[in-house]
C-alpha cells in the first residue's frame, strides 16, 4: 500500500552548517519524523509563488502548515501590537495560497501553531497578537492542559483532558467563516479549530511534533489516505 504523500511547510532562513552560511529551507526535524512516524511520507515545501500553490497541492495527499513567525496583522486588517514579530511576508503568502488551494481542493490539512492561526486567517478570522501564560521561556517549550469539545473531530482523535507542547504567544480571535472551535485551554484559549464535514481541516496550538502523541497526525494519514 503506497503511503500518502504530505507536504510540509518550511522557514526560508539564514543558517549556519559545516563551512557554510546562508539562506536555507528549513523544518525542525521533528516534523517529517512525527509524518513518518504517523504512516505518511514527508515532503518539504519552501516558499514559492502563490501561483504555483495549486500545481503543489494537486501532488500532494495531505498538507502540513508548520509553526514560525506571526502572521503580518495586515492580512487580518489589524495595525501590529509592539510585541508581534516582524513579518514573513513571503511566507504568509506562499502558506495562505496553499491552503485555500487545499481547501478547494478537498485536500486534508493540518495547520500547527502559526499554520492554525493562519488557517483561521484564510477563512476570515482575526488573531490575538499577544497573551501571555503559553510560553515557559525563551526557546523553551513548555506544557498546558487542552480540553477537547464533545463531538468535534479534534475530540474523535483525543477524547480526553491531555497536557500538549506548547509555545506560542498569539491566538484565534474572531474564528474564520465555518470554522468551530473543538479543544480550548484552562484560560479559555481556543486550542483547536476545525471545518465541519466533509472537509477534514484541522488546526492545533499546540506542538504535536515536539511530544510524542500520535493520534492528531495520524488523523491527518488517514483522511489523506481516504481512510
């Protein structure tokens, strides 16, 4: 049986290795393995033209939207808080072009922390550019408690209370048109957003690929594999 193919997103950065020094496509490592880990076979996207979103999606059987930097608030039509990070603007629009050809495409999509507040953005919704209590410190991943709500697809793949990785420092506002929220934070922080049926988009806060709880990209295999 051939594994579904699922795309990654990358950072586009300068990186250091071995001799050299210059600009890189970059994905944590933990990414591709959770994919593997999970029954897919990983691929990275690195920022293209938002022309060519389409031609990628139509090869791919699932799509990863990867943490990073904050989305530039003029794509949700906010002036930036003092305390929201420069922009990565080719990457706001290489990401926002490949999930709505995902969406018209009826392709599974699971945005990660940035790639869920960007999913939200896609849709329509407004973010929170700043709260405090979700990250433990600098370069520190830390843990919080996600409630799942009863009946969402977030809650068929993780019924229970969990602790999950967690670092981020923004937040859905106004959800996305069709969006629901399905898991929320102690503080009332809404943890995960999904589409109703029968589209399989889900969006996570939090860091799956930096703990070891397979069940949310799994979700994503199987639905990519037309499970």
């Amino acid at each position: 049986m051939t594994k579904p193919l699922i795309g990654v997103t990358t950072y586009l950065d300068q990186a250091r290795w071995g001799v050299w020094d210059m600009p890189a496509a970059l994905l944590p490592a933990q990414y591709p393995r959770l994919v593997q880990a999970s029954g897919g076979l990983a691929a990275m996207l690195p920022p293209d033209e938002p022309a060519a979103a389409a031609g990628v999606v139509a090869r791919l059987d699932g799509l990863v939207v990867a943490g990073g930097a904050d989305v530039e608030p003029v794509r949700y039509g906010a002036a930036p808080d003092p305390r929201t990070g420069p922009p990565a603007r080719a990457r706001d629009a290489w990401e926002l072009a490949l999930i709505e050809a995902a969406l018209s495409a009826g392709v599974p999509v699971l945005g990660i922390c940035r790639g869920m507040q960007l999913l939200n953005v896609a849709l329509g919704g407004t973010l929170v550019q700043h709260l405090d209590g979700h990250v433990e410190s600098v370069g520190v991943i830390g843990r919080h408690a996600v409630k799942p709500v009863p009946g969402s697809r977030y809650a068929s793949l993780v019924p229970e209370l969990t602790s999950v990785p967690t670092y981020h420092h923004q937040a859905v506002d106004r959800l996305g048109t069709g969006l629901a929220a399905s898991a929320y934070a102690e503080d009332g922080t809404v943890e995960a957003v999904e589409l109703a049926d029968p589209a399989w988009a889900l969006g996570v806060q939090w860091h799956p690929e930096m703990g070891e709880d397979l069940r949310v990209m799994r979700g994503l295999v199987r639905a990519a594999g037309g499970a």
